[in-house]
C-alpha cells in the first residue's frame, strides 16, 4: 500500500489528507510539530473571494468555493457562511481592477459592481464614502477557522488518515534520487510521497534538501469584538482603501484585521520556531477603529476582545506554490498562498492529491509551479529584506 506523508497540519495538510482518503489512496499520515491549525490557519480571518487576479488563481477560487459549499453539507459542525464578498476601491484604485472585468466574465466568476448608494441600501449598517467603488462577490463569504478546523479533523480521522501531533519533521529522507519518507525526533517514517506545506516554516524545513524556495513572511494581526445585541448585516468586506478588511463574526461579534505596511519581512530563523513569539503593536487597535467605525459605524459600540497574530507568505511573483518539485521525484510543497491561504486549501489541497495520487490536475497550476523561478532570481529575491508596502499586497 502507497504511503503519503504530508508535513504540516493546517488547513493546506489537511485538505491534502482529506483528498487523498477520498481518493483511497492508500496510508495518509499528517505530521504537525504542534496540535493541528497551530499555524497561521486557526489565526486567520478566513474571508473567501473568487476574484482574483490571473486566470489559474480565478480557476482555482471558482472550485474552491464550490468545494466549500459542498464542505457545509459533508462536515459536521460547520457551515460556510455565504454573505458575499466586497472588495471596495476607490476612484484611483479602481481602473487596475476594472480591467480584470472581462476575465471573471470569460472564466464564469459572477460579480456586481456596486457603488456607494446601492452599498448603503443593500447593507444599512455600511457607511462607505461616495467616492467607494464595491465589487461584489455573489459567492464570497468567510469560514470560522475555529469552526472549520476541529470539523475537516474530524473528517480526517473518520477516513483513517493519521494524524500524529507535536511530532516535528527534523529532516526529508531521500533513497536512490526520490524522497523516501522523513526524521522525527521519535524515528523515520518511510512513504512513496512527502507533501510539505508547513507555509512560512517552508524554507527552514527544505533547507536539509538544498531546496531554495524564493518566499517572504509577513507578519500580519486580526481582531475579534465583544459581542452585540444583534447580528451585523455586512458581507466580509476587503476595504482595500483603508488597509484592512472586516466582516460579520460568531456570537453577533465583527471582525476585523489590518496590515501593518512599514514592517519588515518576518525571517522564520529555525524550525521551532512558533507564531507566539509574535507581537502586534498596540496602537493598532485604535487605527483600527479610527479608519473602520466611519465605514461600519456599530463596530464603535464595541471594543476588542481578541487578537491573533500571525505569518502571511509571498512568492517572488505573489502567486502561490503548489506541486511537484522536478529535482525531487516525490517531494511535493503547497506555500505561499498571500492572505488567501484559507480561501484557497479545499481546492490546494484538491490539487496537490490529484499530483501526488494521478500525476496531474484537473485545473492548469502550471502558474504555481515550485520550478518557475530561476536560482539566480531566487537568490536576488532572498537577499534583499523588504517591508511590506515593498513585497505583493494582495488580499484574500
Ligand atoms: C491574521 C491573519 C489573517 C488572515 N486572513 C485570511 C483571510 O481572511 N483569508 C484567507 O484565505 N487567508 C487568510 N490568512 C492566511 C491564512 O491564514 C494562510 O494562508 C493559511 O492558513 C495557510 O495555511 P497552511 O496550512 O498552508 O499553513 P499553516 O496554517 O501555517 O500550517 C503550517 C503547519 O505546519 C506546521 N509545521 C511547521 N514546521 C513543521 C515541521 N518541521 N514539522 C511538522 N510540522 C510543522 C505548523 O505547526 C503549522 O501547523 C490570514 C493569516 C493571518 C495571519
């Protein structure tokens, strides 16, 4: 019986394990060195929008968020909350995305473009400024990680997938030219295929390899507030102008996050390391609400109750990395997913069992292939430290 062995136990391992049982591929082993969903996964906002910005990553969210749906009836436990996407502009933001109109429209991505009167009709609670251009997302919405996770578990070990915690991946075996399996602390673990997707530990752990993986790690803080009487009627909002993002939350809460654009990349500097060694500053919570509560005037009756802290990753082109590594037969990685790790993982994870159980995918990924960069750029590209406003700013 084939072996899979899949590092990483968030949201992009996990998927991967689910498609591989479902695919009755043989033995599927996830190893996390912490519990499942201790990554940037359980931190995450978990806003979904299938407009994006090429043809391979529109292809992919279209699938995604059908799997999702399908995720709703299958998982116990948790419902993909379908409120829609608006991601908001302004007039001089605007003309960059309204050229990308003809590809959702060629691809079958529904949108609506809405401005800032028909915004205000449809959700009352919404303030934008009538200089707001809205492109709505019918499909988008969010998930709650903490929802999500717990319930793909669950699935997970219900198709008798392992799933082995606080077991760390010291080391990727290779035997005659392919990877054989992986080092833990407590022995080997032998299998046909090794599927790393370990997000922004990814270079730390193919380093044994001599894998150079051209990404960078932002770090990257949402908040969660105390509850209200009542539901806020809002769709998960991407507020592009302001810098952040907001949406409806479990227990009548808001949600909102905020990037922190003058902070330098986050080098991940070992493989122990853990996102709470992470730190926000504090001054955020208020800028929060300063550039928020004049777009969402009932976030000003509440206050923060809960921070997260995490790493988001960027590839050299802002696209992700996902597939089979062609100096490695058997080796495999799924990474740099930019703030849309969580939108994208039921179809990453979908691709990454079609490479390793079929050879080849149902969508064209050959955009994300790990083999697209050069060494030389990809050393250029690790040498330089940039802050964020320098690297891709690409939301969700
Ligand atoms: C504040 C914040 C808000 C975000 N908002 C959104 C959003 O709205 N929408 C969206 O789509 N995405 C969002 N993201 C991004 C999203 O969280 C990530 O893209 C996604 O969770 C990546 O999932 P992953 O499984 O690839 O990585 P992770 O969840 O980071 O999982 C990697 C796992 O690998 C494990 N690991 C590391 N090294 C080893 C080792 N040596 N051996 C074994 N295990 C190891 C880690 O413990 C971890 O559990 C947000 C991120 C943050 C931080």
């Amino acid at each position: 019986m084939a072996t899979a062995i899949i590092i990483g136990g968030g949201v992009t391992g996990l998927s991967t394990a689910y498609h591989l049982a479902r695919r009755k591929f043989g033995k599927v082993i996830v190893l996390d060195k912490g519990p499942v969903g201790d990554g940037s996964s359980s931190r995450a906002a978990a806003i979904i929008t299938g407009l994006l910005w090429t043809e391979t990553g529109v292809l992919a969210r279209k699938k995604s968020l059908e799997l999702y749906r399908e995720l709703s009836q299958e998982l116990e436990g948790y419902t993909f909350q379908n409120v829609g996407a608006l991601n908001l502009f302004v007039q001089e933001s605007w003309p960059e995305r309204e050229q990308l109109l003809p590809l959702y429209q060629r691809l079958g991505a529904p949108y609506e473009i809405v401005d800032a009167q028909e915004m205000r009709r449809r959700w009352p609670e919404l303030r934008p400024g009538d200089d707001f251009v809205g492109l709505f997302d019918p499909l988008g919405g969010y998930s709650e990680p903490g929802q999500y996770i717990p319930a793909l578990t669950r699935r997970c070990l219900q198709l008798g997938i392992e799933i082995r915690e606080h077991r760390k991946v010291e080391e990727i075996l290779i035997r005659s030219g392919r990877a054989a399996g992986v080092k833990t602390a407590t022995g080997l673990i032998e299998g046909d295929a090794v599927v790393c997707t370990v997000y922004a530990w990814t270079r730390k752990v193919v380093e044994c390899i001599g894998l150079q993986v051209p990404i960078k790690a932002f770090v990257h803080q949402r908040y969660t507030t105390t509850p209200l009487p009542l539901p806020v009627n809002i769709p998960a909002i991407n507020a592009n102008p302001l810098g952040g993002y907001i949406r409806p939350a479990s227990g009548n809460r808001l949600l909102a996050g905020i990037e922190t654009p003058e902070r330098e990349e986050h080098r991940v500097s070992s493989t122990d390391f853990h996102l709470s060694e992470l730190s926000a500053p504090e001054h955020l919570k208020e800028t929060l609400m300063q550039k928020f509560v004049p777009l969402v005037p009932v976030l000003g009756e509440t206050s923060w109750e809960t921070e997260k802290v995490g790493l988001i990753t960027f590839s050299l082109d802002g696209e992700p990395i996902l597939g089979p590594v062609a100096s490695l037969p058997g080796f495999y990685i799924g990474t740099a997913f930019h703030s849309g790790g969580f939108a994208y993982n039921p179809v990453s994870g979908m691709l990454l069992a079609q490479f390793v159980a079929e050879g080849r995918t149902s969508i064209d990924v050959s955009a994300f292939s790990p083999d697209r960069f050069s060494a030389k750029e990809g050393e250029a590209y690790l040498a330089t430290t940039v802050a964020q406003r320098d690297s891709f700013r690409r939301r969700h």
